[in-house]
C-alpha cells in the first residue's frame, strides 16, 4: 500500500469509525416507560393511600417516576432502587411487605387459616350421621327377635294402633 | 353376642385435642390484640401541646447544617426553641409559608435562642433543593429518611409546625401554612415567654 493512498484511507476510516461510535452511545440504553413502570409498580405512592406508583396521577408520583428513570439510566438495579425508596420513605412503600418481624403474620396467617377452615369442612362432612342423631331417641320400634323388619309405613301404623290401644285402656 | 358400648364404638365423636385448642385462641387473641393496637394507633391524631415531642435526629441537605453538623439531634437543643417545620416540595400550601419562615428564621437567627429545622417530607432531593433554592431558604434542612420523624410526630399531612420548648414539651401546632412572618414571631414570642 502506497503512501498516498494511506493518506486517503486513514481519514475514511476514522470518520466511519466515529460515526460507529456515535451510534453505538445513540443506542445506549434510555430507560422506557415500561422499565419504569416495571419498578413503580411494585411501589406504592408513599402520600396516597392504596396507589400504586405506576398509576398515581400527582405530581409527586410523576417525580418518583422520573426519581426511578434516573436511577435506571445510572444502571441501578430493580432491588437497588427498591431500596433507596425503602431508605428514603419506610417499607410501607413496598406492594409486597418485607419478610420480616410481624409482617410475617401476613404470610403465614391467611394460609394457616384456609388449611384450619378445610380441616374443619372436611371434620363436618365427613362426620358420621349416627354421631348426629345419638341422642335423639329412635321412635321406630325395634323389630322383635325372630320377626322380619317392617318397612317404614307399616311400623308406623304398628304405632299408630298401639297408641290408640293405649288411649282405649286409659 | 357382644354389644358396642359408646367407649368402643368406632363411631364414637373425635374431639379436637385440647392443646389444638388452646394454640387456636392463643393465636385469634393474639391477633386480636394486633388489629386493636394498630386501629389504635392509627386513631391516635398528632401528638398534642404539653407532650414530650419526640426525640429525632435529622440528616440535613449539605448547604443545610445546622452549626456546621450534617445531624442534628433534638434533644441536643436543650434551653432552645426549635420551630420544626414540615413540608415537601409537591406540597403547594407549603410555598405560601416558605418565604416567611426564613424571615422570621433570619430575625432570629443572630440571637441563636431559637432554631429553625425544616423537614422534608417524601419528597426527591433534587427537586427539594430547587424548592429551597426557590424560596432563598437558609435554615438546617433535611430529608425525613424513612418518614421516621412524621410517623414520630404522626403528622397529618403538609406543611405542619411544631414548636417545642427548652424542655423538649411541644408549645404550639401549627396545621398548614403560616400566613405571615408577624404570625410565627408573635407565635415563637409566646413561646418564649411561658
């Protein structure tokens, strides 16, 4: 390669490379409403009550968002971000509660509490009838020793005589 | 021929063990007892004139100092009083006070008896300082971490104001904006002069 032609080429090639370059730092990553959204929604507004980040309407939500999109560009985490919200405004801010110290009661408690019910349902139906009816005494006469049980109807009209027989001896 | 005895009946009722038993009121009465101290708290209101305002150490923006420490601790201001102001750079009452403050702050300020603290609450820090760069404020601020002083407080919203003796016993609340620096000066001279 001659001389002048690499006095020619030498200038292509570094403009080409700086246009690569500038691509490449155009690309770099700006955060999307999604990716901020992503985050905010597992934030609550620490002002509002009950509103998540993501869909808050005031102006101090739209500062966290952008407090979030800041943090994105830096390169911070999801958990980092979700820590310096925790740091800043208190564990309340968290959709989901911290496991830790009494916010354990509200992971445990609920299904403790569906597991005692279904035990219980199961205890009910699957219970005995005679259990039941123990106590309550049984109006149809024992069928004597060596006879066939009657059905129902006829044992009622058994009583139904005896008690009239009864009533004629009185 | 051999008669079932209710001992023996393989139908005979199973009872839940008592120990089951006593571990399932242990536990609704403990949780119980939870629900009702937290509906407690949370029906509490802000803390009241004549209580012992509770004690905080606040982390100030730099530029903000107080005496150039970066905390400041309240129960460290003993036989001073100290105006301590709650607000939040989203909060637009807030604004209608700002001014005031730091001109009663600077009237104050050479005679060191009385000290002005702002609290930032939940807010973001660059726009917290563009709020006190706004206002020309000069007094010690800092960020409320983890809303630790206004859940200490129990503070209602924004801005509130409390004014607390040498004692550390609260003087004077203040629900939303002051509406000229007369009215903090003859509130902090009340004060004062108790």
């Amino acid at each position: 390669m001659t001389m002048k032609r690499l006095i020619w080429i030498t200038p292509i090639i570094l403009v080409f490379a700086a246009l690569w370059v500038g691509i490449a730092f155009a690309q770099d990553p700006t955060p999307s409403d999604d990716d901020v959204n992503r985050i905010a929604k597992q934030l609550f507004c620490p002002v509002c009550e009950n509103t998540p980040l993501d869909v808050c309407p005031t102006q101090a939500c739209a500062q966290w968002r952008a407090l979030i999109r800041d943090k994105l560009a830096a390169g911070w985490t999801d958990e980092q971000i979700k820590q310096y919200f925790v740091d800043q405004y208190g564990a309340r801010v968290l959709s989901e509660p911290p496991r830790t110290g009494l916010n354990w009661l509200v992971y445990i408690v609920p299904p403790v509490l569906f597991v005692l019910g279904v035990i219980i349902l199961a205890r009910t139906f699957h219970s005995p009838k005679e259990s039941k009816g123990g106590d309550s005494p049984n109006l149809t006469p024992a069928p004597v020793a060596g006879t066939p049980a009657q059905p129902a109807s006829e044992s009622d009209d058994y009583v139904a005589r005896l008690e009239e027989e009864l009533k004629k001896r009185n | 021929m051999t008669q079932s005895t209710p001992e023996n009946s393989p139908l005979k009722k199973r009872g839940v063990p008592l120990w089951v038993q006593v571990l399932v009121w242990a536990g609704l009465i403990g949780l119980l007892g939870l629900v009702a101290l937290g509906l407690n708290r949370s029906q509490q209101g802000t803390v009241q004139v004549g209580d012992k305002a509770p004690d905080f150490t606040l982390t100030n923006f730099s530029g903000y100092e107080y005496d150039g420490a970066s905390q400041v601790k309240l129960s460290g201001l003993k036989d001073k009083i100290v105006v301590v102001n709650f607000w939040a750079s989203w909060c637009k009452p807030c604004e209608q006070e700002a001014a005031d403050l730091e001109a009663a702050w600077r009237e104050y300020q050479p005679d060191g008896k009385v000290v002005f603290l702002g609290v930032d609450y939940v807010d973001t820090e660059p726009e917290a300082r563009g709020y006190l760069e706004q206002f020309g404020i000069t007094f010690p601020n800092g960020a409320d971490l983890g809303t630790r002083i206004s859940q200490a407080f129990r503070i209602k919203g924004v801005p509130e104001t409390y004014i607390v003796d040498g004692n550390g016993v609260i003087q004077y609340i203040q629900v939303g904006p002051f509406q000229s620096v007369d009215e903090i000066k003859s509130v902090v001279e009340s004060v004062r002069a108790k």
